[in-house]
C-alpha cells in the first residue's frame, strides 16, 4: 500500500494501491509470476525411473524364487512402488534392477537376468530410440539425478505426481520409485509436515497444474519455488514429532484393513471438513462410515490440524491458519470455501510469493538455506554468488548511493517507505540500516524496526518473516 498527498487546495487525499494479478472475482491476488527457482531447493527432488518393459516388475512369489536360487539376487531385485501404490494401497510388486551393471555383470545374476532376457528384451528391440534398443537390460530413463539425491538415506519423501489428493509418505530405502512419483531426497518428519501442510498444499495447487480434475505435482513448478520455514529448535522437535506420527498412523491404518486405501481415507477427511464448515452436503454413506471408523479418521484430521497449526505458527502467521485450518481443500481442490477462506487464501499466497523472493534476494546476496547443505553445497556452491562479489559489482555499476539518515521521525518514516517502494525484494531493519551514510548501529537498527514495524501497522508495508515489502 502507497500513500501519496497531492499538491492542491484541498485538503491532502491519500490514494491507495495495490498491483497483483486480478482475480476473477476481482481482488488482487498474488502474481506467480514473480516466484523464482531457489537454489536452496536444487538438486535434491525429481521424478523417479521410467522402466520401459513391463517384463521388469515382479510379482512376489517370483521375488522369491529368484532369492532361493541365490541371495546374491538381492542386490538386482528391489520393492518398487508407483503413483497407484501412494494413492491407493501396495501392491507389494517387486522390480529388477540392473543400474550400475554392464551386460556382462549382469548375466552373472542368472535368474533375474534371464527373466529380462525372456520378457524385457523381446519388447526393446521393437522400440524406436536406439538406446532403449542397445540397453535393453536397464530401465529406459534411470533417473541417475534422483537415485543419488535419495542415495544412502535410510528412507525418503514420495508423492504421486498425478492424484486426487495431495499425500506425501515416506518410502524406505531400497524401494525404487517410478515416474508416476515425484521424489524428494529429505528424511526428516519436520520435512513431511512441511510439505504437508495446508501452507504447502495450497502453494502447490497453485503452482502445480491439473490432468483433466487431479492436481499434479510439478517438482520444477512446486518444490523449486517453495520457501520452506526456518525453524527454531522447538518448533523442529515438534514437527518431527508429527511428520512422524502422521506416517506412521496412516501404514498402521492400512496394515490393519484391506479394505481402506489412502485416497478413500482422506475422501472422508474431506467430507469431514465440509461438514464442520456447515456446508450443504448429505452426511456421511454407510461406506464412508466404514471407512471413518477403520481408518480413525477423526483422529487423522486431528493430527493434520496439529500440524497445519505448527506449520503457520512457523511461518508466524498464524492470523491466517485460524482462518484456513480445518476447512474444506486440505489437500484437493473444494468448491466449497466461504469468501472468507477464500480470501485468506490469496492473502497466504501474497506472502508466499513474497518470502520467495526474499529468499531469492537473500541468495543473489550469497545466503543460501540449503535443506541438505552436506549434499547440495558441493554441487552447488559454485553458483553461490558472495556478497563482496555483489557489492563490488553495484560498485562497478554505479548501482549504490548512500543517503543520509533523517533526523525527523516523520520523514524517517517517508525515507524507509519509499526505499521499500523501489526495492525489486523484502527487506529487514539491518539492510536497510545499512543504506545509509555511516556507520549502521545498534541504536539506528533498532530505529528501522519500529519504522517497519509502524508502517506495517498502517497498512502502508507487508511483513513477511524477518523483512518488509511494499506490494507491486
């Protein structure tokens, strides 16, 4: 929000404005356009291997016979789990994996290798690309990139890329996802939360894109884009905590019923949410119950609201999580939000994009957050630009100009708010402190605060974490 007085004779007129994309219901929402890739992010999510014959996946029993023949097997055969086996429930398929081995290493696994031989190899050399053709015995896209972000965890995060619902789970060292699954090379339950929460859900749904009515995880769209919160030690334990509990309570659902899978678990979760919010719906079917009691779905949401709850807390917005939480669209798109909900929705969307590109600012300056910096940095470091480097070049460019503090409360108030309106990123009290002509103190620190502080409080700035903007 910018305030402007016009120079008339009439009394001042303050105009406010306020630029983002319109809506269709016309109110100024978030312009995605504005979200950058952060390299904090890279390197560690993508999809998982495309195999290219159906001769590679097993069934269990034949698993079994190979494993008897020899336990040397079991470097070659691995679980394997596709985006219906996430979505719905295992089907407990197991695949043959030659990565890493040359044609002559792999004959030396006899049983796998002729069952690829018999029912893999026929199907390649029909196949257009030559390399599918020559390298028959391995998968046709190996996804070398995923398998060494996931590569010594001793589990990671997967998420169907196409499906009704939104459901990260955590699969086990060893298993070998498919394309269908977005892969992400993370292992800790704050992280699972994270990435289920309604914070990230939403930020996906309006990012990702959709297949006909299901929303689809697009990594480079999604993941690439989604500044993750910056956690104390507290809030860390407690995530964990619930990552934890969720994972686990959802296998132990299923383990103990044939008859749920996931996706009908959270389609009751769903009908719950829009029962609570009073929506005209008919209650439960007797199949629904069903499921409800089997699957402790009360319970679910409860650990879902827990979570949502911490996440926004995280983030320090929990103004809105008490206007989102335990509402319909915790995971698939609804039709069934009130305008409030709708509107709090927009306004978590504008802060999101604008924690984005402080990050982004914030890495353009040489401060990264990796998210597993023993793992990206070695990749990565070398696109890290430093913040000599930086200075240096707006040096070069004649790009910074010192200005003198104000002494004047007020116009130390005008000063911070115009250098917010030119600003291409959000901005906190100590690089703004830092513009100005000699030395940045305490004392003047502390000054910028309050100024941030009082024009957030006024409407005339946003905050978002630690730093400050004025909406385009």
């Amino acid at each position: 929000v910018s305030e402007r007085g016009l120079d008339t004779d009439t009394p001042e007129v303050r105009l406010e404005s306020d630029e983002g994309k319109i809506l269709s219901h016309l109110r100024v929402g978030a312009d995605l356009a504005e979200l950058r890739e952060l390299l904090s992010n890279k390197d560690i999510c993508g999809r998982g291997v495309q195999l290219i014959g159906t001769g590679f996946a097993i069934d269990r029993k034949q698993a079994e016979r190979m494993l008897k023949i020899s336990s040397d097997n079991r470097k070659v055969i691995h679980d394997y789990q596709n985006g219906k086996d996430l979505a719905q429930r295992s089907r407990g398929l197991k695949v043959i994996d030659f990565f890493g081995y040359e044609l002559a290493q792999a004959r030396l696994f006899e049983a796998p290798y002729q069952h690829i031989l018999n029912h893999v190899k026929p199907e390649r050399e029909n196949n257009n690309r030559q390399s599918y053709r020559n390298k028959w015995w391995l998968f046709g896209e190996n996804s070398v990139a995923t398998r060494e972000a996931v590569a010594g965890l001793p589990r990671y995060i997967a998420i169907p890329r196409t499906a009704k619902h939104y459901l990260f789970s955590f699969l086990n060292e060893g298993v070998i996802a498919d394309a269908k699954l977005v892969v992400a090379g993370l292992n800790r339950g704050c992280e699972l939360a994270i990435l289920s929460s309604r914070l990230h859900v939403l930020f996906a749904l309006s990012t990702g894109g959709f297949l006909e009515d299901r929303p689809t995880y697009h990594h480079s769209e999604v993941f690439y884009h989604f500044p993750f919160a910056s956690l104390t030690e507290p809030q860390s334990n407690n995530l964990d905590e619930l990552g934890e509990r969720l994972d686990a309570f959802r296998k132990a659902r299923l383990a103990e019923h044939d008859f749920l899978t996931m996706t009908g678990m959270y389609n009751v979760l769903n009908r719950l949410h829009e029962l609570a919010a009073g929506v005209d719906v008919p209650p439960l079917t007797t199949e629904e119950k069903d499921v409800h009691e089997g699957g402790l779905i009360s319970v679910l949401k409860d650990i879902h609201d827990e979570i949502d709850r911490e996440v926004f807390a995280a983030y320090a917005w929990s103004d809105l999580g008490e206007r989102i939480i335990g509402k319909p669209g915790a995971t698939t798109p609804s039709r069934h939000k009130s305008e409030d909900q709708e509107a709090a929705e927009e306004e978590l969307m504008v802060r999101l994009v604008a924690l984005n590109q402080e990050r982004a600012a914030e890495e353009r300056r040489g401060q990264v957050r990796w998210l597993r910096p023993g793992y990206q940095k070695p990749r990565l470091a070398h696109r890290v630009t430093s913040s000599e480097q930086v200075e240096a070049e707006l040096l070069e460019a004649g790009m910074v100009e010192e200005i003198s503090w104000p002494a004047d409360g007020l116009a130390q108030i005008r000063t911070v708010r115009d250098l917010l309106q030119e600003a291409d990123a959000p901005l906190g009290p100590d690089a703004i402190s830092a513009m100005f002509k000699g030395r940045s103190t305490q004392r003047r620190k502390d000054r910028v605060a309050e100024v941030l502080e009082t024009l957030a409080a006024t409407g005339a700035a946003r905050a978002s974490e630690s730093a400050y903007f004025v909406p385009r």
